[in-house]
C-alpha cells in the first residue's frame, strides 16, 4: 500500500515540479487594488509584489471587496506566488495530495491491499479535469485542498454522529474547523451547506451538539464566501449574453457530468445484483455524499456561468460514491485479482506517460516565454509534438485565450501565439 502511494505522489510531485507560476499565479504575484481599475485587466499593482504575510493579507482584505471571498485559499496562494515560491509549493501540495488519497480511501472504507489499490487507480483514472490538481499554484489550492477539507469535514461529521466530544472547548475547535472548511470554497461548501440543511431537517432529533457545531461551522464559513462583495462582482459579469449562448452553457453541462452517469448506470446495476435492501441501506449511509452530488448538478443549471471544473466538486463525490458501490458487488477472488491487477497496471502505464508530457509540456512553456520575451513583437511558437488524449486532461499547454491575456498583461507585452 505504502509503495503504491509513494508512486503516486512521485508522480504527482514530477507533474506539479514540471510547471513554473502560470495562469492566474502570475496576477496573484502581486498585491490587489481594493477598488477596479478600468485600464487594467484585473485590479492588482504591478509594480508591488507581495513580499510578505502582512502583504499578503493586506491583498486579501482588498481581493475580498473587488474579487472574491475565498479568503483562506487565496491568502495562502499569495504567499506561495509572492514570497514562497513555487519549489516549496510542489512539494507541500504532493503532500495534499497524499491527504486526498488517504482520506478517499477513508471515505469508501478500503482495507484490504486489493481494495486499496483499485480505489488508488479509480481515484487517479476517472477524475475529470485532473490538470486543475498540479498545474499552477491558485487550481491545486482552490480544489484539491479544498477537497481535502471537504472531505475530512464529511468523515468527521460522521464520526460524530457515533460520539460526540463531550468538552465545550473541544465542540468550539468543531465550529472553527467548520468554518475553515467553509470559507475554502464555495463550490464545495455550498453544496456541503445545503446537504446539511436537508440531513438537518430530516435527522433533528437525532443530531448531537458536536454535529451541530459543525453544521453551524459550515454554514458561518459558507456565508463569510457567499457573503462578500468581491464575489457578487465577479458573478455580475458572467452571465451570458444570448440565448443561444446560455444554451450551449447548458449542454456543456450535460456533455461533461460522465461520472454522474456512471453512478446511476452502477446504482442500477446494483438494483438487480445487491437487492433492493442494499441500495437502499448505501443511500442511508451515504446520505450527505448523495444530496452533494444532486445539488451540484442542480447548481451548475442555476448559475449563469459554466467551465468544467466548476463540476469538480460533484463529480469529485460520483466518483467516490462509485468506488465505494463497487466494492460492495460480490466478485469472486479469482475474478477481482486480475481486474484490480489491470487497473494498477494501467494506472502506472498513465502516470510514466502523464509525467513525461508534463515535462514536456513545461518545456515548452519556458520555451515560448523565453522566445516571447526576446521577440519584439512577442510571437511565441508552440513545440510539435501532439499530448495522447488519455493524458490531455492532466496536462495543460499555453494556447487558450485567458492564460496568453495574462501573461501578455503581467509582462506588459502582447503575446502572439503561433503553431
């Protein structure tokens, strides 16, 4: 189990190392204005990088009021882009995501070597949109820590429901933790938040003081994001402009919700081959995990805006609900060996080829920044090679509008990218 994880996080660690500040870490080098700048892209001054926890903070407090109110993930990713640095950076988010995989295993209660290994292969395989994980600094904070938090506040809020902490000090560390975990993120927390609510209003009798404190934690933390001005902004210039625009927005939605419908195809299939008793008893279990799913998905036709990472945290959980529902198929020893055999196999096929177009990729990256910035009209031209498609959405080359926009913003210099 140890070996395999190690591998993993090797891994990981090659593919985050492979990529120096990109994206949106090129902006959140610096400290942001607390008020919109017309002439400027985004509201933050060029010519002040953040070169301190006081800074830092400082940057927040003004990002909150024009940008967004993830306060916690932000804070961090300034210090890491500001006075950190990226090398640090990879090896603590390696880490993370050691954590995620622990607590994965944790959630669909794998034990066994076998087990193990085939929930470590789904959990590297079947993701959607991995690169988000280890591409830059701001993605890997803003959801693959905040899927950490989300999860460890899912297990412990069962783990309370066995026995709660009898000491009020103890039940106000819950409510802190809470709303830690809610100001995270509010693609995970208001799904989380709004699960809660539905388990709290079916389940209130039942509840004790320290879910409640983690309940009200949640919901403190969920508000302090939901709540700032920063956010309402930004949301104020996402909406769509015609019908036909809102429309493809909609069925994007519906293109990319795979792991949704592999959940149903697998709580259909369970239908015949568990029981009806089964399923049942899996829904009851996994109660919280289910309405996170189903209010995700029924968030993602509400708001005006829509990317495929904005799927993450739903998908995140079908996935988990997935893993979990199939270790509970009855399949023979003889048949389950060379399954979870195969899928180790492939997994450790993908992740040599993923880290080796990682690197690629990052070459090519500091290749075309190197070429932009030596040419006078800033043309930059991308290297020939092809990334295979099964290793497409772990990796992430320069080319799309927003990133080539930032780079040519930061830098002062309009880039052109050619083939």
């Amino acid at each position: 189990m140890a070996a395999l994880l190690l591998l993993m996080v090797v891994a990981f660690y090659l593919m985050c190392a492979s990529n120096p500040l990109r994206w949106d870490d090129l902006m959140y080098q610096y400290v942001w204005y607390d008020h919109k700048v017309p002439e400027l892209l985004h509201p933050v001054d060029l010519d002040n990088r953040v070169d301190d926890v006081d800074e830092a903070f400082l940057s927040q407090c003004h990002h909150y009021t024009v940008m967004n109110g993830r306060f916690i993930v932000h804070f961090i990713t300034q210090c890491f882009c500001g006075f950190i640095g990226k090398g640090p950076f990879n090896a603590v988010n390696a880490l993370v995501y050691l954590a995620f995989l622990v607590l994965g295993l944790r959630f669909v209660g794998a034990k066994s070597l076998g087990k193990v290994a085939f929930v470590l292969a789904g959990l590297w395989l079947l993701p959607p949109v991995q690169w988000i994980l280890s591409f830059d600094v701001v993605f890997p904070i803003n959801y693959l820590w905040s899927a950490v938090a989300c999860l460890a506040f899912v297990l412990l809020f069962h783990k309370m429901s066995l026995r709660g902490l009898p000491s009020w000090w103890q039940n106000a560390l819950l409510v802190f933790f809470g709303v830690l975990c809610g100001n995270f993120h509010e693609g995970y927390s208001l799904l989380v938040s709004g699960a809660l609510f539905f388990y709290a209003l079916f389940h209130f009798k039942k509840l004790n003081a320290s879910q409640w404190c983690l309940i009200m934690g949640m919901w403190i933390g969920t508000l302090t994001v939901i709540g700032s001005p920063g956010i309402w902004n930004r949301a104020a210039g996402a909406s769509a402009e015609t019908l036909q625009e809102t429309l493809a927005r909609k069925l994007d939605i519906l293109r990319y919700s795979k792991r949704l419908y592999l959940l149903i195809a697998l709580l259909a299939v369970g239908y015949f081959v568990l029981g009806r008793k089964q399923i049942k008893k899996f829904f009851v279990e996994n109660q919280i995990a289910f309405m996170v799913v189903v209010l995700g998905f029924l968030l993602l036709f509400m708001l005006p805006y829509y990317s495929q990472r904005m799927g993450f945290p739903m998908e995140l959980f079908a996935v988990l609900l997935s893993l979990k529902l199939l270790l509970r198929f009855p399949i023979k020893t003889a048949v389950a060996k060379p399954i979870v055999a195969a899928m180790v196999l492939l997994m450790v096929a993908h992740a040599v080829t993923t880290v080796i177009y990682a690197q690629k990729v990052g070459e090519e990256y500091a290749g075309m920044l190197e070429e932009y910035q030596s040419s006078p009209d800033g043309v930059a031209h991308r290297f020939s090679f092809e990334v295979p498609k099964p290793v497409a959405s772990y990796v992430y080359r320069l080319g799309e509008d927003s990133e080539v926009g930032l780079v040519s913003f930061t830098m002062k210099k309009e880039m052109i990218v050619k083939p």
